[in-house]
C-alpha cells in the first residue's frame, strides 16, 4: 500500500515544480499613502513571484495577503463588471482585474498607482463622491409624463441601438479620471456623467432630454471637453466616449435628438 502512496506524493511534487516553472519574478512599485503616517506619498517596491498570466489585481491580492497587509485597495467582482479596481497601470488607467502582467512587460517595475482628479483617501483608494455627485446631477434614469403605463413601453431595435454604446458604462471613473479637464477642475462634469446623460438623451422611450440638455449646457458642462480622446482610450468596455460627447454637443446646438 505504500508504493502507490510513494507515487501520488511525487506525482504532487512534479506537478508543483512543474506549475512555479511558469513563474517569474516582478516588481510591483505601488504609491503607498496613508495621511495617518505622512503627509507625503511614497513609492515602495514589492517583489513576488507570478504566473505571467495572472493579472495586477492577484498580483495585488498577493501582496496584502502574503507580504504588507496594509495596502489597501477597492475591487469586488473581479471580472471588469463592477468597476471598482480602476487604477494607473504604468501611467494609464485600466481596471487592475483585466490587465494581464505578461501585457505589460514585467520585465521592468510594474508601477501602481490611484486615478488622477479625486482625493486620494489611502494607498489606491480615491474619494469617489465626486464623481458620484455628476453621475446623479445628470438624472441617469428615465423620466416619463402621464399615468404609469399599464404595459412594457415597447422600442424598436434601431432605436435601442441609438444609445447602445453608452449602456456599457460601469462607472469606473477610468474615462473621467484621465481627462485634462477634469485633472485642473474638479467642478468638470467629466466623460462618465455625459455618457450617462447620452443614455437617457437618446432614448426615445425617455421626455427628459431637454432638461439634462440645459444642465450639461452650463459652464461645467459639456463645452469643457477639449476631444483630446483620452477618455474614449482609457475606456475598458470599449465606449466611444468622445464620439458620444460631440452627439451631445450637437444636440445641443440642433436641439434634435
């Protein structure tokens, strides 16, 4: 009975080297902040050992569980739904949770740090309210006059298809955070809050176009985008956010839409 005991013990063995064979070994260099320590933020370099296939968030997780439990960080579901994980990786904004380490050349520090334009709370941790605050002040969800329906308000495909870009937006800040505008005021509605309004705007089942219209009219508003593109490049679902501020724009001017 011993022999095949022997045998499964080595199989384990071989089948362990032969997984920390796919390994390599990276450096994680994270801005580390924590306004109860210093009022200055530091970089620190972490080194682990990682399949290159796995991404930044377990490349994180790794880090808080296994070397300095006090980093600190947002994610959830771990699959580019929720939104929560977005960072700088390597100077540009992605969600941690999606970004791969072998697409980002490991073989140089990997370098992490919080979105730009918000408050840094602790380590990668922003103050979201904010933004938050832009999303709500566009009224992001339908609004109708009359009785309350008494069956589904029916849309053709074509029309459900005029605002289908901007139905994929998770709110995680990546495009507003990578805008200009937004880094030098704050007070910008940024490309999330016109991208939401885009959704109700142009959905013909919706009678509040008119009033998002005059509220991203002001000063703050939509004319503050400069179509430097940032926000459509930093965009994880793929949404043509330039593309859908100049239909706003151009609403605006025809008041067609």
């Amino acid at each position: 009975m011993s022999t095949p005991t022997l045998e499964k013990h080595s199989d384990a063995l071989d089948a362990a080297e032969s997984g920390a064979s796919h390994l390599i070994t990276v450096t994680l260099r994270i801005r580390r902040f924590n306004s109860e320590v210093s009022d200055e933020a530091n970089w620190i370099d972490y080194q682990l050992d990682i399949d290159p296939k796995e991404r930044v968030l377990d490349a994180l997780h790794k880090v808080k569980w296994e070397i300095d439990g006090t980093l600190t960080f947002r994610r959830s579901c771990a699959h580019g739904i929720c939104g929560s994980d977005a960072m700088r990786i390597n100077g540009r904004n992605r969600l941690a949770c999606k970004t791969l380490i072998k697409d980002i050349n490991p073989e140089k520090p990997i370098t992490v740090e919080p979105i730009k334009g918000l408050t840094v709370l602790k380590d990668l941790v922003v103050d979201m309210d904010p933004f938050f605050q832009a999303y709500r002040d566009v009224m992001p969800f339908l609004i109708t006059k009359g009785n309350e329906p008494t069956r589904e308000r029916l849309q053709s495909p074509e029309d459900r298809e005029r605002f289908d870009d901007t139905t994929k937006c998770i709110l995680c800040a990546a495009c507003t955070s990578s805008c200009p505008v937004f880094w030098n005021d704050g007070q910008y509605f940024g490309p999330a809050a016109i991208v939401n309004a885009h959704r109700f705007i142009f959905d013909s089942r919706d009678e509040g176009g008119e009033q998002r219209l005059e509220i991203l009219n002001d000063k703050d508003g939509v004319w503050r985008c400069r179509t430097t593109f940032n926000c459509t490049d930093a965009c994880p679902r793929g949404i043509e956010v330039t593309k859908a501020i100049q239909e706003v724009k151009r609403a605006l001017i025809t008041r067609r839409f």
